[in-house]
C-alpha cells in the first residue's frame, strides 16, 4: 500500500465533445489537485505471459479545493485478475474491473477528463477506443469531418456522429481461454461485458453491453502479439458491430 500527492493541469480546450453535453460550458485549462492512496497484489507467475496467479489493484483519490484542485470529487478504481490452468495447456483468464467518481461541495460535474472511458482491445472489445456508454450525437459539418473520422463511433445518420461523453462509473468483466495450437501460436475465444454509465444510480446489469469473439496470439519474449476479432451483440444504431485489434501484449 501506497500514498502520494498528485497536481496537475489538464487542457480541456480540445475536447472531442460539445462542452454543453458535458455540464460544463466552461472548458479551458482546469488545475487539479489530489491525494490518493493505492492497493496492490500480484502473484502471476509471468508479468507478461501469466498462466497462474492474481493481480488485484484498488486506487481512491480525493481531488479537493481545499489543496489547490479547482474541481472536488472523489474517485475509486479496483481491479481483481484472475489466471488458472485448466488441465496441462489451457489458461482460463477473467478480469473484473470497478471505478466511481462522484462530484461533491460546489462542483457538480466530474471533469470530462476525470470521467471513465470504455472500449477498445483491452476493454470491450465489440467497441472502437473510448465508444462504449453515453454518447452525444452530433451534426457533420465540413468543419468537424476530420474530428468525426477520428472519433470513428459511428453515428444514427450520415449526417450525425457519435462522440463519447464518458461516465462516473465503469464495470467490465473480461473472460477468455488461451488455447495452445503450438509452442508459440494460441487460439483465444472470449467474452466481454460491461460499460460506462453516467450515474453511478444508473449501474445496472440490463445496460451491459456484451461482446464475443476470439483471436490468435503468438509468443514473444516481449509478451503475445495479439489479434482479436469482436463482435458487439448489442451496439447502437448505426455504430459498427465488430472490430478488429491487432497490438502487443494480452489485454488483462
């Protein structure tokens, strides 16, 4: 266990969103002052290849006016994983993670940059990077085209995009299953569920979003270099349904 003190300042001048959607209509650069104490446990036999063992994590912050911060609110982010052999070959791998932010005294809203994000290779993997949970939709201008492509969430109409807004709560729950082909190839089915949520009130299992896919990874002695194809069963109108992930290193 750990403590430390953390100052930064962020630039929300560049966000991707309309500032009004996010109850913030001042959006410059914000100062943020925090103190933050941190849980860790690892017993994997391989940081990077694990095939037995758990990580579990836990991070609470408070950010406060009273030591500088021009935002109060608290935060907490945990993650338990878990890596079991399954006979002599097989690896079963789950991860759960949990984080809640909620804003107190005289702000009312997380900063959009404090505020959690799902979606991407390491998260649900049905969703391009950052998709998953509340989204503002907004009007194609020639103006904001480049902004549109690289956001790439889709939209309900060709005239409208996506653009994801965040949430002060997060809950995914990854499972997968490495199955060797070779010493060095591995065929992986897996399942993801979850999402953001705007509320932490609004957390509900009928809002998870659900992914199934599956992938190939082949060893290195830097960590798998990874492919993963994912297939989201319930994403919005006019997103795209599937993605595709090709990257370094396991996802959990």
């Amino acid at each position: 266990m750990f403590s430390r003190y953390n100052f930064e300042t962020v630039d929300l001048s560049d966000i991707r969103v309309n500032p009004l959607a996010t109850g913030q209509e001042n959006l410059g650069t914000l100062k943020l002052s925090s103190f933050s104490t941190a849980w860790l446990r690892d017993t994997r036999d391989d940081p990077f290849d694990p095939t037995k063992g758990f990580f579990n994590t836990a991070n609470f912050s408070v950010t406060s006016k009273l030591i500088g911060s021009q935002a109060n609110f608290v935060s907490f982010f945990g993650q338990t994983q878990s890596h079991r052999k399954i006979g002599d070959n097989l690896v079963l791998a789950s991860s759960l993670r949990l984080g809640l932010t909620k804003p107190y005294g005289s702000t009312l809203e997380v900063p959009i940059s404090e505020r959690f994000f799902a979606g991407g290779s390491t998260t649900l993997r049905g969703f391009n990077l950052d998709c998953a949970g509340p989204l503002d939709i907004q009007a194609k201008t020639p103006e904001n085209e480049e902004q549109a492509s690289r956001i790439n969430c889709g939209g309900p109409s060709s005239s409208q995009y996506y653009a994801p807004l965040g949430g002060n709560a997060l809950f995914i729950a990854n499972f997968e299953l490495r199955v060797p082909i070779t010493n060095n190839v591995s065929f992986v089915p897996f399942y993801d569920a979850g999402n953001v949520f705007g509320r932490i009130s609004t957390i509900k299992p009928s809002s998870f979003n659900n992914t199934l896919g599956a992938g190939f990874r082949y060893k290195t002695p830097f960590g798998p270099v990874r492919i993963d194809l994912g297939f989201n069963l319930n994403s919005p109108v006019g997103m795209p349904n599937r993605q595709i992930f090709f990257t370094i290193g396991n996802p959990f």
